[in-house]
C-alpha cells in the first residue's frame, strides 16, 4: 500500500506541475491570438508527442515527457532583410506593424530538474542542413531564420511576432511568467487562509516543572537535561496550579488575545510579580505570581540558536512563566497574507541570486565531499521523491499532506516566474530585455530623426543562446545524479525545520 500511495504522490506532482506548465502556455498563447499572431503549436511537454489535435491553424497536444512545454509562432527570428530595413524601404505588410523584434523558434517552458520554462526549442522535426560557406554561428543564424519563418504564408507577414509593437511583445512574453505568479499567489491563498497555519493560542498544553538556565542545562550530562533535579527552581506557573486546558486571559492586567501578545508581557515582566487571569472549566481565577528572569538561549528570526565565536550558544534574560501553548489550525489574517506572499517571492529570488553558490554545494555533494543540505537546491526528481514520500507517510493527517503538498506547487510556480525573469535567451526575460531594449533603440532614433528601422536580428544571440542552455542542462544532468544517489528526505526536511 505504502508502494502504491508513494506512486500516487509522484503522479499527483506530475500533474499539478504539467498544469502550471500548460496555464503558462496558456499565458502566452491567449495574448498572441488576440493580437492577430499566427501561433501554429500549443505543446505541454518536451519529447515525442502522445495526443494531439488541431483546431484551426494550431495544434494542440501532450508530448511525453512533463518537463516543459511551448507554442510556436512564426517570425521569432526576423528575416536578414527585415533587419536591415529602414522606413520607406520597402512596402510590405510587415513594414507597417514592426517596431522591433525578440527571438527564438520557441516560447518554451523547462521545469527538468529545478530548471523553469527554458524556451528550448528541442521538439521541431530536424531537417536536412544545407551547405554554406561562412562560419559556423553564421550559417546556424541563417538556419534559425530560414526556420523560424518557412510557415510564414505569402501576405501572412503582418502576422508574425517580429511584426508586432514592443509593448504587445512584452505582454505576449511576460503574460506566461505572470500565469505562475497569479497560481502560485492563489495556492498559497487556499493554503494558508483556507486551510490555516498551525498558531500557538492562550490555552495551555503543557506546564513546565523547573526553570533551569540554558548555559547550566548545557554542561548537565544528556540523562539530566530532560528531567528536574532536587535544587532546581520551580517555574511559577507551575506553584501557582495551572494547569492543561487553561485559557490564559490576561497577565499584569494587559488582555492577552494571541500567544505572541501572553509571551510579550511576560518576557517584559522579568523579576516581578504580576496577577495572571485565566479560566477554567468557565470559571474565571486569579494568581499573583512572580515572573522569573530566566536565562534563554538566543535565536535569530529563522529560530536558529545563535553563537558565540567560541560556538558556546549566546543567551538573552526574560520573563519566564512556564507553559506551553496549545496549536490550533487558523486561517492566516488577510492582512498579513501579502507579507507572506513576499517573503516567499523574495526568498525565490534571493535563492536564484544565490544559485551559483549552491550550484558548488550540490557539486561538492556529488563528488563525497560534503552532506546533503535538507534546505538546499533540490531538482524536479527531488521533488518528486518528496512529494511520493509526503502521500504515503503516515506522520502527517489528510489535512497536513495537503497543505505540504500545496506549499510545493505553489513555491514552483513562483519559481518559474522568478527564473524565467532572468534577462538571458532563451527563457521569458531574455525574450523581454531584447525587446526593452528594442523600444529603447526605437526612441533613440526617433530623436535623432533617423526614422523606424527593421526590428534587432535576435539570431545574433545563438552563440550565448547555446551557452545558457548549455549550462542549464549540466544543471539538469548534476540535479539528477544527486537527487538520486543522495536524496533528501521529508524526514530531513521535517528535522531541519
């Protein structure tokens, strides 16, 4: 059963991320269409095709390998003598509407291993290449253009890509990044304000017996760290009767509505003596108890122990009272739901800054040299473990596979908006920054009164084109080996937390 329901994960995450991938598509393509542009293929997948139909002049279809996907538009890569054209050079269709032009054969969509919509154009039918003099970028450029423009059909040129403005180019490039903002935002919104967040609340769960400083528990033997001695000093609540099951109500007579509000008081009343209300069995009491200054060690935001240079844990003196709260399932307040979503949005981008780094990390790991980091880089095979093991373990309830399981689809998506904004071809922000650039060359010569020119000759781009893709596939090829020699584990990542 277990074998089963770890299938079951690993299907569940296939499809959710083939979704993402399609809706991203979809981001493209409506745009295109609505803007008169020829759009000959709509493909979720890379590899061959497993069901496809046509309807109109596009083809729609399921290829075999979920890991991407792309639409095909004719003009990508502007013809030679488009590029060179100048205002009143020539009378053709494509001359009235073209203002600038991006590139490539394909506004493909990558997820392999970590890797997001990376607009390889690796599913069109390979031709015979035919014999040219010249370098070899010289006649893979010509190549490209002759490619991307042999479904263009006489009078169809105002119907290309490079025949569209700058600003239709852009909201036809950043509409399919956009798709996986929006369903990232909105998975996280049944996340965490439709199913809740697990939040600490003013009802006691346990009362803790002894207050024992942090620096003396760490030099105590590991027999005695968890239980009290005889000289240890008793924590207040525990003196004053409370008990599991009471709601703490007020402390030093300020109300105390949430868990964060109870500890502020009491971590602000070190070494006095305050009147705590609470209610039991719908009966309210009170006690007059001194609030303890008690030695704790210092954590960051994160909740890590914070050290000293010597690696001896630094600690800070608060109020102690000593309980612990009951956990209760709430919905995120709406108010703080877009601080969550851009601590998300942030971190995804901070982690793409920070990839090269972690890039040497998961080398390191391949070669033997270094552990597995549970917070690490993990690829779409990674993910996929985590997401079987997630389904079929049985430390978490229904509600919690759910909502782990919805905190991944939804990290994803923001990931593939966030890399595909990477100003580089052949992803999204290449496409997007060639045509910025295209609208700001436009203006330029408006100004110096040159008049309109041909859009740019992306093609000119293969060369770094190549070296992009080159690296994302060894960043594939690396993903792969680690995630399946060295794994992470949702036991990890449960430990790590």
């Amino acid at each position: 059963m277990t074998v089963v329901l770890y299938i079951i994960g690993i299907v569940l995450f296939l499809i959710g991320i083939s979704i993402s991938i399609g809706l991203h598509e979809l981001g493209h393509l409506t745009p295109a269409k609505k803007f008169g542009v020829k759009v000959t293929h709509y493909m979720v997948g890379f590899g061959p095709t497993v069901f496809s139909f046509r309807r109109g002049e596009t083809e729609y279809g399921i290829k075999a390998l979920p890991l991407g996907g792309f639409i095909a538009m004719p003009g990508m890569y502007p013809p030679l003598k488009a590029t060179t054209r100048r205002a009143g050079s020539t009378s053709d269709a494509a001359a009235q509407h073209a203002d600038d032009a991006l590139g490539d054969d394909h506004l493909g969509d990558g997820a392999a291993e970590g890797i997001a919509n990376t607009d390889l154009a690796t599913d069109v039918p390979s031709r015979p290449r035919k014999q040219r003099r010249g370098r070899l970028f010289e006649n893979t450029m010509a190549d490209a253009r002759e490619f991307s423009n042999q479904e263009i059909e006489p009078g169809e040129e105002h119907r290309t890509f490079y025949a569209l403005n700058v600003p239709k180019r852009l909201v036809v490039m950043f509409a399919g990044p956009l798709v996986n903002l929006v369903l990232g935002i909105i998975i996280m919104a049944i996340s965490l304000i439709g199913i809740g967040i697990m939040t600490p609340t003013t009802t006691v769960q346990t009362v803790v017996e002894c207050a024992v400083p942090a620096s003396e528990a760490a030099e105590r033997p590991a027999d005695q760290k968890k239980s009290c001695q005889d000289d240890d000093p008793l924590t207040p609540a525990w003196e004053a009767g409370i008990k599991p099951g009471d709601d703490i109500t007020s402390v030093a007579g300020v109300s105390t509505d949430s868990w964060d509000e109870l500890s502020g008081v009491i971590k602000d009343h070190a070494g006095q003596r305050v009147d705590v209300e609470f209610t039991r069995d719908g009966h309210t009491q009170n006690v007059n108890v001194p609030i303890i200054a008690h030695e704790q060690a210092r954590v960051d935001d994160s909740g890590q122990p914070v050290m000293n240079a010597d690696g001896t844990p630094q600690t800070v003196t608060e109020g102690f009272f000593g309980v612990g709260p009951v956990q209760e399932r709430q919905a995120l307040p709406l108010n703080e739901f877009p601080g969550a979503v851009w601590d998300q949005v942030s971190g995804v981008f901070h982690a793409i800054v920070t990839l090269p780094v972690k890039l040497v990390d998961i080398a390191e790991v391949a070669t033997g040299s270094k552990e597995r980091d549970a917070e690490g880089l993990v690829g779409m095979v990674g993910v996929g473990r985590i997401a079987g093991e997630i389904v079929s373990t049985d430390q978490l309830q229904i509600v919690d596979k759910a909502q782990v399981g919805l905190g991944m689809l939804g990290s994803l998506n923001i990931f593939l908006f966030a890399f595909n904004m990477i100003p580089l071809l052949p992803l999204d922000g290449g496409h997007i920054a060639v045509g910025l650039y295209e609208g700001a060359r436009r203006q330029i010569n408006k100004i110096r009164g040159r008049g309109r020119i041909g859009p740019f000759d992306t093609a000119r781009l293969l060369p770094l084109t190549y070296v992009v893709i080159g690296l994302m596939l060894c960043m594939t090829a690396l993903l792969v080996y680690v995630d399946l020699v060295k794994p992470v584990t949702l036991d990890a990542i449960f430990n790590s937390g």
